[in-house]
C-alpha cells in the first residue's frame, strides 16, 4: 500500500482522492475545502509548509501530487523544497495549452510555448526531477461542453475538440501511482484520444433543440490533436470515456 498526498481538492483532485483511497493511504491536502477527511493547508503561507514538512520529514510520501495552478503562488520555491524533501516522488498537473499548434500532432516531444506562464515553473520542476501529467480540457458532470457553447466561450468552428473526462484523470493517476517500473517518462499527455470537433458539437445541440442555430466560423489559430498514445503503453488497461455518450448524457439526450 502507498502513502500518498493530493494537494489542491479542486474538480480533479477530489475525485483522485475517492479513487487511490480504494488501495492506498492517501491524505488529501486543501486550502479551504475539508472533504473525505482531507487536511486544511495554505501553501500561499511559509509557516504552514514549513510545518507540512516537519510532520512528514519522518515519514515521507511515495507519491505527492499537485493538482492546482502552482506558477500563481510567491512560495513555489519553498513548496517545491518541501514537497521533493518529504517525497519519494513528485506529479504536477500541467495543460495540453503549453504545447504549440502548428497544424501537426502534439505529443511529449512537441515544442512548447516559452511565453506560457507555467512555462519557467515547469521547467524548473522538471530540473528538480518530478513528473508532469499535461491534461487536455476536463469535462463531466458540472462541466459540460454545452454549457461552455452557451455562454459564447466557443465559436463554431471545426477546431479539433481536446478533452479528457475527470473520471478517466482519476484512473489514470490511479495506475500511475500502481506502475511497479521505472521507466515513466517525465512527461506524458492525457486526452480521450478520441477525434471531434467543436463544429460536430455545435450541430449535435443545434439538431436537439439545446442551442440556437450559430453561423459558421473559420478557425482564428492554429489546430493540433493531442496523440496520447504514449501513455497507453505504459498503462494498457487505461480506457477513457466514450465523449459522445457522456456528452448525450449531460444534455440529457438519451
């Protein structure tokens, strides 16, 4: 069994700790959110990390996760410390965004964004040796796509459609945790692998009634599908949600 910390009890995060409960000693740590037995802590405050890490110094963690922006927070420094001191090992959330479209596939090795504001903090966590998860767009029960077209946040246009269901996160964090090798990349990107596109959206809701009818717009950037293929190597058993069932599901379709 594998001791675990979950830091930040946000939409993934909470949902990640109701999963490695099932088979490990996971502690849940959050700013202001006190669920599943979870830990009050304020990483904005010195005091309280460097009180994390004297409770834990004896008593390290296999694996520690970062579920929240980190790049916005003054004590990044200290947290990082903290969290490689008290931390076998050490997983941060990053975003598919960071990785530039040019028209092409993006995988692992895709150039990224230097201009993105988590550019320096992932880079500097990187350096120190942890492992970073680049989520494509989360979606499931209070994050519906419908809604996100609803208030005017997408255009209709045939922009390939990136998204990872915040159950499938969960499993996938489960397995990861669960891999016995030692060969994980230190990068690796989450998607549904699944291809579709805003414009297939648009005309599904449009056709049921849930949406008015919008024009058709051209793209404004440039696209890119997010291949996560590589992970399914190294976690076979990891299946994502099928995203037109689950989409019919919120919209209440079926």
């Amino acid at each position: 069994m594998s001791k675990i910390a979950v830091l930040g009890l946000g939409y993934t995060g909470l949902r990640i700790l109701q999963a490695l409960k099932k088979e490990n000693e996971v502690l849940g740590f959050s700013r202001k959110t006190q669920e599943e037995g979870s830990i009050l802590l304020d990483l904005s405050d010195p005091k309280e990390i460097d009180s994390f890490r004297e409770k834990f110094s004896d008593h390290p963690f296999d694996h520690s996760l970062i579920t929240f922006p980190l790049h916005k927070l003054e004590t990044r420094d200290l947290i990082f410390q903290t969290l490689f001191s008290v931390s076998k090992q050490v997983w941060l959330f990053g975003t598919t965004s960071i990785y530039i479209r040019n028209g092409s596939e993006i995988t692992e090795t895709s150039p990224k964004d230097k201009e993105h504001d988590r550019y320096t903090t992932e880079s500097l966590f990187l350096e120190k040796g942890g492992k970073i998860l680049y989520l494509s767009g989360i979606y499931g029960p209070g994050r519906n796509p419908g809604d996100w077209i609803r208030k005017g946040l997408i255009q209709k246009t045939k922009r390939q459609l990136n998204l990872i269901h915040g159950e499938d996160v969960a499993e996938a964090i489960r397995l990861l945790f669960s891999y016995s090798g030692k060969d994980l990349p230190s990068e690796l990107l989450l998607s549904d692998q699944q291809w579709h596109t805003w414009f297939e959206v648009f005309r599904l809701l449009e056709e049921h009634g849930k949406i008015g009818t919008f024009p058709d717009k051209e793209m404004d950037r440039e696209d890119g599908f997010v291949d996560s293929s590589l992970i399914r190597k190294f976690l076979p058993s990891l299946q994502t949600k099928d995203f037109w069932r689950e989409l019919e599901k919120l919209e209440e379709l079926t």
